[in-house]
C-alpha cells in the first residue's frame, strides 16, 4: 500500500476536513484519507494512488492543492 502526504490551502474547520476526506476516499485506490486541519496536510493511503485524480477532487472542492509533502 502506497502512502503520500499532500499540503491542502483552504481547510479551517471540521465541515472541510470531512468534505475532503470523502471526496478523496470516492478515488478509485485510494483506501484511507485523513485531513489535519491545522497543519493543512491530508494522508491519502491506497494500492493506487493517483496524483492528478487527487489534485482535481480538492480543487473542485475549492481547496488549493500545493503538493506533496516529502
């Protein structure tokens, strides 16, 4: 199973944490998906995790998607 962190703009409160959480578990792959609000970052676990697919559901959330955290 593949783990990225991802940095996240725009979540600031539980509402945001949960809408992104189940966008991306909707992700063909993708198994687990957590948001830390505070730090702005998502855990995205799966077999497959794809980079764009992920990019595109936190965009259409209205959320700025900045990346992989290393």
């Amino acid at each position: 199973m593949n783990e990225v962190k991802i940095n996240v703009l725009g979540m600031n409160c539980n509402h945001c944490k949960i809408n992104v959480e189940n966008s991306l578990k909707k992700i063909q792959g993708i198994d687990y998906a957590v948001a830390d609000v505070v730090n702005g970052e998502v855990s995205i676990k799966g077999a497959a995790v794809d980079l764009s697919a992920v990019q595109l559901a936190v965009e259409e959330l209205g959320y700025a998607y900045r990346g992989v955290i290393d």
